[in-house]
C-alpha cells in the first residue's frame, strides 16, 4: 500500500455531477473527513457510459479530488454491453446468473481493488448501486467490496446508500416487482445499507428481508453558510423589489406538477390585487426547460390563459442547493438555489403524490429561513410533518389532478404566509429549529459516529 493519508471514496451510480446524491455524499465526506482522510469521488464516469457531465466537477468543494475508480476498463466493456446486461436484469435474470459477464466482471472487481489498494480507502460510500441502471458495476463493486475487506481485514467499511428504488419514482423503468433480475443487498460483515426514510426501510426489508437497513435522512442545515454572489438574483431577472417571489425548485416534468403553481399564482394575484395591494406575485422554477419540451410548452400555454404571463421566470437550470460548494464568485454568472431562496419570500413544493423518495425542498426552505408550502405528498408527514414543521398544506391523494382549484383554506393560508410578517416569523424560526435537530450536519456526524465507531 502506499504512503500518504487514508481516504474516503464515494461511487455514484446517478451519473450527474451536481445532484442531491452527490450533496449527500459530500455531507459524508465533509463530517467524516477530519485532517487524516482524502475525499475521492467517482462521479459515475464508467459507470452512466455517455451520460456523465464534467462541468459540475467546478463546483465541488476544493477538498474533492475526482477519480475514476476502474484505472483501465476491460475490452469489451461498452454502453452496448451494459444496456444488454441491464435488458437482461429487467427481463428476471440476474447477472451472476449470466455467465457471459462473469470474465467482465471479475476484471472491474480487479481493477476497482487496485484504486482502493492505491488510494487506501477507509470508507467507501456506494450511491444508488442497487438500481440495474449498471448491473455489471454493481456486481462487480460486490466483488472488490468483499476481496479489499480480507486483504486489509476491514469490518463494516461501506456505506450502501440507496436513494431511489424501485418502487419509489418511476418502477416501470425497472421491470416488474419484485424484480428478480436484480442483486439484492444481504447481510454483509463490510457493508451498512441505508436509506433515507422508514417508508423506504419497510419496503426494502420487505423486498430484500436478510439484510439489516439503517435510515440516514438527506441533511440541509450548517452553521456556516457561504457568502451568495454580489449580484440579486432579482435584478438579474427583472423581478421587482416589492414583488412576492414563490420558489419553485423542480425539474420541469409532468410528475412535478408544477401547474399547480401557476393556478395558484393566479388566484394570489387576484385576491391581493382585490384587496388593493399593488404588488405583483411572481413564481421561479428552477429546473431545464428542455427536459420535456411538450409539458413546457403546455404550462406555456396555461400561463397565457392565466394571464401571469411574465410572473413566471423559468430558471432553465439552477444549481442545486448545496451546504459545501465552493465560493461562489469563481462562477459569477451562475446562482443557485440558495440564492434564490436567499431572496423568495416563499417556497412551494406542490408535487404530486407518489413520485418523490423524500422530498428535498421544504428542508432547504427550512435551512434557508424561508415558509414553505407543500402538498400532502406520500412522504410529507413522515418526513417534515412528524419532525414538527409547519407549512400550508395542500391536501392530495392519488386520484388528485393538478388542474384542481385549491380549496379556499389552503389560498387563504398561502396568502398569510405570503403577507404576514409575525406569522412569517414564527413559522421560520420553528421550522429553523426543527431542521437544526433532525436535517442538520451535526445530526448526521452523529449517526454516522455510532456506525463507524472506530473511524
């Protein structure tokens, strides 16, 4: 092995270099690292063949070193091959089932050995592996997570994350329950498994039953913030000063039902302005709007027959909220989410019932001192609602439909959040603590203390 300072690599299967997965391994990283460990990532290179993008490494703090953890990737290791090997997975049939793969594998196991031999990986944190979007890296990581524990006589030294799974987001995109196909986690003496909500526990155990789950919630609060950029997100936009400004931090898809917001736009602007209040309301989405070019075109349309044409500001991609980027004057040009809650009087999260995981807006409202509304999503009530938060809630079941009016009590208590100042207050400064005590860096150094006793 060689000499230099022990190190923490994280593997993401997201394929994406800014998302909420690889916030929450830098949340790891950044409670865990101290003065004697690297911080290494993986940013899915060889993992999401072709899908990668590279520019959100300039926005990873300075103490990550991007890696790639296969050194040299096998012949004949190719997306064609990968694609074949995850069809063959979510027909039923696993990979270690697939003898074809094995010579595959076994050469990615080798080689992922060799980096962590390399680089002396103490911690090795996997996001999002069980998913088949790369069945053949997830079998091999198994074999070199197995392989790397005996040669170095490790204990539990892997933090198996899973984020999404199946039967959360989008299941008809990996074959049909109980998916046969695909590896399921087991008891293993180098390997804690976590998700990040009970609902995901239950169902995880009841899916994959002999291995133990331990939940470890996204996290969204720190002590120490970083300075936003010196130029207003508002005047950047053309959003006046007076205005009440709603955040909305989604991607532009149907399942985000974000028309939702703009029937509610327009029902707070027709009841401030008859009530004699001057000021407009606007909403910011935040996300692409190239994702889905017919539902943009579509809410387009809905602005216009709304008539809040122009109360309506499409991000086309902020960066996400993020406790540890690096400063962000390097890219001036740029904001983020918290900027622009730095600057909303609101934050809505109207999303529909049963697609989200967990729920990451209403936590970074909270951590950002801004009220939040929210729809009465699957998750909400175990996620925020029990933890003590308060917002206005939008009652929804499965059956609901976006283009719903919302009920009179839900507007009116929109508007209170909106105008109020007092009842403003007392929601932040509740909600401030309920995220200092559970979605907090603090809370998860904790957990992550009682796992790693000896780290």
């Amino acid at each position: 092995m060689s000499e230099g300072r022990y190190s923490i690599l994280g593997i993401s299967f997201d394929g994406l270099a800014i998302s909420g997965i690889v916030n929450e391994f830098l949340n790891v990283a950044a409670v865990l690292r101290g003065d004697k460990f690297r911080v290494l990532f993986d940013l899915g290179y060889d993992i999401t063949i072709g899908r990668t993008v590279d520019s959100g490494r300039l926005f990873l703090p300075t103490w990550v070193e991007v890696v790639r953890a296969v050194g040299s990737l096998p012949a004949g290791y190719s997306s064609d091959v990968v694609e074949e090997a995850r069809a063959r997975v979510i027909a039923g049939t696993g990979i270690a089932a697939a003898k074809v793969y094995d010579d595959l594998c076994y050469q990615l196991a080798e080689s992922l050995v060799a980096t962590f031999t390399r680089e002396r990986v103490r911690l090795l944190v996997i996001e999002n592996g069980t998913l088949p979007d790369n069945p053949l890296f997830t079998e091999a990581v198994y074999m070199a997570i197995a392989e790397y524990g005996v040669q170095q006589k490790l204990g539990r030294y892997v933090l198996w994350r899973d984020h999404d799974l199946m039967w959360s987001a989008e299941p008809h995109l990996y074959g049909s329950y109980p998916y046969p196909g695909v590896r399921k986690p087991e008891e293993n003496n180098h390997i804690y498994n976590v998700v990040a909500t009970d609902w995901m526990r239950k169902r995880m155990q009841a899916w994959a039953p002999s291995a133990t789950y331990h939940i470890i919630p996204d996290r969204f609060f720190s002590p120490v913030l970083l300075l936003s950029p010196s130029r207003s997100l508002r005047v950047a936009y053309g959003i006046p000063a007076d205005a009440l400004l709603i955040a909305r931090c989604t991607r532009v898809v149907p399942q985000k039902c974000i028309e939702r917001d703009l029937r509610l736009l327009a029902e707070l602007q027709r009841r401030l302005t008859a009530a004699g209040d001057q000021r407009k309301v606007f909403l910011f989405v935040t996300g692409p709007t190239a994702e889905d070019h017919a539902e943009f075109d579509r809410l387009r349309a809905l602005e216009r027959t709304l008539s809040i044409t122009g109360q309506v500001i499409w991000g086309d991609g902020l960066l996400p909220f993020n406790l540890l980027t690096i400063d962000p004057t390097a890219q001036p040009d740029l904001f983020s989410v918290r900027d622009l809650l730095a600057e909303a009087d609101l934050s809505s999260f109207l999303t529909s019932y049963d697609y989200e995981g967990f729920g990451n807006p209403p936590g970074e409202a909270m951590a950002m001192g801004v009220p939040f509304i929210a729809t009465t999503y699957e998750l909400y009530q175990e996620v925020y609602g029990s933890m003590g938060a308060i917002a206005p809630l939008l009652p929804i079941d499965r059956r609901s439909s976006p283009a719903e009016l919302p009920p009179e009590s839900f507007i009116l208590w929109t508007l209170r959040a909106l105008t109020d100042s007092e009842y403003r207050a007392q929601i932040v400064s509740r909600n401030l603590k309920v995220c200092q005590r559970f979605f907090s860096l603090d809370a998860l150094e904790r957990q992550l203390r009682e796992l790693f006793k000896d780290f």
